[in-house]
C-alpha cells in the first residue's frame, strides 16, 4: 500500500514536485493495482486539501481499508485511475495547502507554539518547489 503518513506525503510531495520526479509513487511497479486518490478534510487539521494517492492489491481491498475512520479525515477525488492520472491529480494540490500542513507541521500540538526553526524549514520547502516544479507563484 502507498504513503499513508500525511506528514511524510508533505515531504516526499514536496521533492518530487521540485525534482518533477514520480516514479516512487506508484508501489505496485505498473499499473496493476486499483490506485486511489485521496484529498484530506478539515478533520485533518492543516493538511485540509493536500491530496495523496494509494496503489491498492485491488478495489476489494481498498474498500476493506478505507474505514468510516479514514472517511472522516479524507475524500476520494477519483478511483480505479492510471498512475499518470492519480500523479496529475495530486500535481494539482494548491501551493497554500502546503504551506498550511507545514505550518501545523511546526505547530506544537500541546502548547499551539509554533517552532520557528521547523516552520522555517518547511516554508524554505514550499518555497523550494515553487522555484523548480514550474507551478504558478500566485
């Protein structure tokens, strides 16, 4: 199954739009599996709109895995796509949703301080693939 950590999809999102790189996106190596593209809700906190996709073994098994619990903290924005189609889905994640999961990234969860290092960090990220992934400044 493909990256179900939305702190790590940031991340690797993140570099591979900057490297226009995609290939470790699909896990089953072709498009032989039931791939799933997923946009996070409110309920995800500052990831709300980032989206992510999942190669799954098969439909039967995607719809085993995607819990009521799974529902609450993302929607399906298409299944059953190609790999090249699930990649231009997440490819159209606005900037500022990036920039908000960074800044919840860097928000400490008990205290709500945000650590100027780690938001620095983040933000020189977003900045980063702004720069080098040919997407829009605006």
């Amino acid at each position: 199954m493909g990256i179900r950590n939305p702190k790590r999809a940031f991340e690797i999102a993140l570099n591979d739009y900057a490297l226009e790189r995609s290939d470790h996106r699909d896990v089953s190596g072709a498009d032989g599996g039931y791939n799933v593209v997923f946009c996070y809700t409110k309920e995800a906190g500052g990831y709300r709109g980032v989206r992510t996709w999942t190669s799954y073994a098969s439909k039967e098994e995607f719809d085993r895995l995607f819990t009521p619990e799974r529902r609450a903290h993302e929607t399906i924005v298409e299944e059953g796509v190609t790999s090249e189609r699930a990649i231009e889905l997440v490819d159209q994640t606005p900037v500022g949703c990036y920039i908000m999961a960074g800044i919840d990234d860097a928000t400490d969860q008990e205290t709500g301080e945000v650590d100027p290092f780690i938001l620095g960090m983040k933000l020189k990220s977003v900045a980063f693939l702004m720069a080098f992934s040919g997407r829009p400044r605006a």
